[in-house]
C-alpha cells in the first residue's frame, strides 16, 4: 500500500468514525451527569435525546419518508423501535441503541466500500498529465486538455493517458487492467493501446481516439458501478418478507407487552425484529461477486444475469472469434513428388512475399515461425481471386486454387485432387504450390481453433449447461469440421445475424435459458435477445459493451467458466445469508418475546447478524 492509498484509508476510517463518535461523546456526557447528579435532569436527558438525533436522524427521515410511500422497510422498524424507546423515558438507552447502529453501520459501509474502492482506484491507474506533440515541440499538458487526434508521446516506465493507435515506436504493454491478462502484450505502429496500461520498455508515440470518460477504462468502472446498484431478482424475496413481516413482529411486541406489562420488553421485540441482515444479504453478496469478477476483466451488467448465469442450459457459441482465432493459419503441409514440408513452405513464401491477402500473409507467417530465409522474388504477379506467380533463381513457382495452375499449364493428377479434397472435407482451404510447372504440395489453411476450447467445453457441461451449439455464417463442411473437433453438440451453419436472434427466440420459446457468446459486432442482435448475452474479446468495442450482459474483456473464453461458477458461489451465498438472518431472527424474538432481553442487547444481537452477513459476503 503506497503513502496516498494509505492517507485516503485514514482519511475514510476519520469520516466513518465521525458520526459513531459525537454520539459516543454526546452519550458519555449524559450518562457522567446523571451519574453524579451535576445539573438538572433536563440537560442529561437532552443530551442523549440530542444523541439519538443526529446519530438516527437519516433513519428517522428515510423511515418516514418509506411509511409515506407505504413502504415497510428496516428503516421503519428502526423509527419505530427509538420513538417507542423514547416515549417511554429510555432516553440513555436510546443514544446507545443510536450508537451501536451507527457503529455497525460504518463497519458495514467500510467493509463494501473496499469492494467497490477496489473498483474505483483503477481510474487511477490513468495518469492526470500526458506529454503531446504540438507545432513540433514535446509539451506536458492535463489529460483532461488532451483533444481527439494528438499525438501523445509515452516514455518507458509510464502509463498510457489515452485509449489509441500506435504511430511510431514498438514496446510491451502490460494491460492487466483491461484485459486481465498476466503477460505484457507486444505493441507496434497499428497496435491499439489503452488508458491506465503501463508501457514497459519502449518509446511510444499514440494517437489519441477517445479520452476521459469516453476511454475503455472509465467505461468500466462505470458500467460495474451501475451494476453494483442494480437488483437481483431474489432481492423482490426481501422485499416481500419485510412487508408482512413487521405486521407480525408489532403482534408479538403486543403480546411480550401483555405477558410483561414492560414496554421496554416490547421495544426489544421490535429492535431485535429489524430484518437489517435480511435486507443485505442479497446486496452484499452481488456487489461482492460483481467485483470480484471485474478484478478478473469480466464485467456483468447488474445482479440479474448473475442469478442466470448458473442456470443456462443451452449455451450458443458463435464460431469465427470466438472458438477459433478469426484469422487464417497454415495448419498442414501436404507432400508431393519428394519435396519436404519447409521446401514447399518456402517456395510459397518467397511467392507469397509481397502479397496483401490473407492467406498469403497467413503463409509468410508460417514461414517466419520456421525461421526459413525468404528472399524477395524476383518477379511477381497475382491474379485476383486465384493466385500468385513469382520467379526467383530462375525458377518459376505458383500458389493458389487448382484451376489457377490447371490454366498455367500445371498438370495435377488424382494424387494431387484426392489430397483437395481430403483437406476440403476437414474444413481446410487448400492452396496448391507448383514449382516449374510441377506440383510440389499442398498447403491446409484453416481458422485456427483456440487450443483451451476442449477442455472449456468440458469445463461448461460440469456447470451443468446441458447443451452447446456452435452458430456460423461459414459453410456447412467448415462448420462441421470445426464441431468435431471441439467437441459441441452440435452446429447451426450459413447463419446470418437474424437467423442467429431467430434461433435464440426458438430455444427460448421451447423453455430453455439461453446464453449466447460472441464477438459483440455481427452477434450483438443474438446477444440482445439471449437470455445472458456473453461478449468476448471486447476490449475497446463499444457495440460489444453496450449490447452484451456479460463482457469479456479478453480472448480467454475459459472466464465464462469463471463466470458461471460465480454465480452459483453469489446464489449460495445469498442463501446463506438469509439463513443467517433468519437465524438471527427467529432466536432474537424468542428471546425478546419471553423477557430475556433488554433494548441494547436487542440492538447488538441484531446488529450482529448484519455484520454476520456483511463478512459472509
């Protein structure tokens, strides 16, 4: 903990402390002059009724404010509770009932408040100043000056101001913060780059495309502090027992009066009924996991889809992006007439060297993973849609689909189209390589499935999601090799993004809770309509955060795992918690009805069972 983080804890602590103690002071007065009789009795007396006062008077205001909505809630079981204490001459009583209650509270409100601190302090992970380029000279200004379009120059060591693209320099960036990821990522001229990440090593020039509350940073601190203010369904549960529940404890606080003829035996029926602990335990657990969750770069809308998380039973998994990479990669080598896999792939390289499409690029790749030497060719040329040609050392080589080289004069053979096709039926895309007019191999280039994707699929059927069904615009011999190789139980293919919404409202219509992940852009239709719309990938994509429920700030599509089990851990927990409360509850009315406790020790058996609740969450 640094020196700032450590002053703001004090500074915190000071301010919850404040309340609890005027009333302490205020309390301790009262109780010394009764004690040794200084003064008249009236100024005792008003100094605890002073006490009960300031310390309750949010209770007694938001108590009255709920009985004009005709809301019963604890605050009205607390008004109550001290204007009955009061009424019958308990005025010291009352001050310690104040205090215990304003002590408990600013525990309660430390302990949450770390949870949702822990949130808050990444926006301070965004440095206040940012040094720019302006009429050619290097200036220092406040990131709040900064415009869209500077150019913002980040040394080594520090953090980056602005969400952008790197336009000179190469470095690492640890962006931890956004994505979660544990490794820095390699950032170069076209990179994108966030605010609040750490540039490690390198020199950066960025252009600035979004700043302050408009940065992916900001955003989600936004979005997860809405979330920890929305509620659960199982909170309506609360609600309904609050407001049957106080009818039922003023009968009983009735009939511990008539069986007593004490009126304070009475008021502690009331005080220990307060359902405070029934109250938060659903609140405190949401806002725990919810943060917990962001810690982890997963961000969830609000406590309803983390009810619904566990209990998806049919999940819809859009394929591009998601279970594969969303980008062409060399994922077999076929030999033909004695040449060996690092010859062909280099003949194709050399060929494919000053290519833009992608799956030459995809090829040079492969070639450079395998440290071959490329040469330039000496000659190139490209036919739209069908291949390249290249000429180097003399030789004459071509790359690409069978009728391109069947038109150069390449004579093929039923090796050559069997190999086709065999890669053809696995999903592949085959690109011939001919050298001299002869065929020497065939390249397999396919959309590379993320290698966690097994062992994910098994994670989420142990979840308990009965079905996963993978969705894609993609030919149906694509789909289908993809599927067995995952292991889904089954595939939708040829897929627009209507027929993908389409298919999420018939499994809904048939009774299943249906979550659908994808990339946010082409899915969000399907995500919106899901009953949890899952987003991966979507650091910097504001349709994704916008559309989806749950967001995945990362490629790791292993955190919907995490995920769900959170959700199952908040909803055991919300239910432990409301064991606990009613626990509480039940003991502290029969020991209230039957006499056996006075109004401070109803307040701290109830304040108890709040903390109790605030801990276990």
């Amino acid at each position: 903990m640094n020196e700032n983080q450590r002053s703001t804890r004090y500074r915190d602590i000071a301010v919850l402390s404040l309340v609890p103690g005027i009333v302490a002071v205020l309390t301790a007065l009262s109780w010394a002059l009764a004690r040794w009789e200084i003064g008249p009795v009236f100024v005792n007396a008003g100094l605890a009724i002073v006490a009960t006062v300031f310390g309750g008077f949010q209770r007694f205001i938001a108590g009255f404010k709920d009985i004009a909505r005709r809301k019963i809630t604890v605050n009205v079981f607390v008004a109550v509770a001290l204007i009955a204490t009061l009424a019958v001459g308990e005025f010291r009583p009352a001050a310690i009932i104040v205090f215990i209650m304003a002590v408990s509270g600013a525990l309660e409100s430390y302990t949450l408040d770390k949870t949702r601190k822990s949130i808050r302090d990444l926006l301070d992970f965004s440095p206040k100043m940012a040094t720019v380029r302006r009429h050619g000279q290097e200036v220092a200004v406040p990131v709040a000056e900064l415009l869209v379009g500077d150019v913002v120059l980040v040394k080594p060591g520090s953090r980056i101001p602005v969400d952008g693209v790197v336009t000179a320099g190469a470095s690492s960036v640890n962006q931890a913060p956004i994505t979660g990821e544990s490794m820095p990522v390699e950032k170069m001229v076209g990179s994108t780059v966030f605010s609040g990440t750490l540039n490690e090593f390198g020199r950066l020039e960025i252009r600035t495309e979004k700043i302050g509350e408009n940065t992916t940073l900001a955003r989600i601190v936004h979005l997860v502090q809405e979330a920890q203010s929305t509620r659960a369904p199982i909170q309506n549960l609360a609600d309904r027992f609050t407001t049957w529940f106080l009818p039922t404890v003023v009968v009983l606080a009735i009939t511990a009066f008539v069986l007593s003829g004490d009126v304070r035996t009475a008021v502690s029926v009331l005080l220990v009924a307060c359902p405070c602990a029934f109250a938060i335990a659903t609140p405190t657990a949401v806002t725990a996991g919810v943060s917990n969750m962001a810690r982890r770069a997963v961000l969830i809308k609000g406590g309803s889809f983390l009810e619904l998380g566990h209990k998806i039973t049919h999940l819809l998994v859009d394929k591009t992006g998601t279970f594969t990479f969303g980008r062409p990669a060399l994922v077999d080598i076929v030999s033909l007439n004695g040449f060996s896999s690092d010859e062909i792939l280099r003949l194709a390289a050399i060929a494919e060297k000053h290519s833009e499409h992608p799956l030459g690029r995809s090829i040079l790749a492969a070639g450079r993973a395998r440290n071959l030497d490329v040469p330039d060719p000496e000659h190139f040329g490209s036919t739209t849609g069908m291949g390249v040609e290249a000429r180097w050392c003399g030789s004459a080589i071509l790359v690409g689909k069978p009728a391109f080289l069947r038109e150069a004069g390449v004579a093929l053979g039923a090796a050559v189209d069997d190999a086709v096709q065999q890669q053809s039926a696995l999903g592949r895309t085959a690109v011939l390589v001919a050298h001299n007019a002869r065929p020497v191999g065939v390249l397999a280039i396919a959309d590379e499935i993320r290698p966690e994707i097994p062992a994910t699929i098994r994670a989420l059927k142990r979840m308990g999601v009965k079905r996963i069904t993978m969705l894609t615009g993609d030919h149906p011999q694509v789909a289908a090799a993809v599927a067995a190789a995952i292991g889904v139980d089954d595939f939708q293919a040829g897929m627009l993004p209507e027929d993908k919404q389409s298919f999420v409202k018939k499994l809904q219509e048939a009774g299943d809770i249906v979550g659908m992940i994808g990339d946010g852009i082409n899915d969000a239709p399907a995500l919106a309509q899901a009953d949890v719309g899952i987003a991966m990938g979507a650091a910097g994509t504001d349709v994704a955060i916008e559309t989806s429920d749950v967001t995945l700030m990362t490629d790791d599509i292993s955190r919907v795992v995490d995920f769900m089990w959170m959700s199952a851990t908040v909803l055991r927990r919300i239910k432990l918690n409301i064991f606990f409360s009613m626990i509480y509850n039940v003991i502290g009315l029969t020991l209230g009805v039957v006499g056996l406790m006075t109004p401070i020790i109803a307040v701290l058996f109830q304040e108890a069972g709040c903390i109790t609740v605030v801990f276990s969450s």
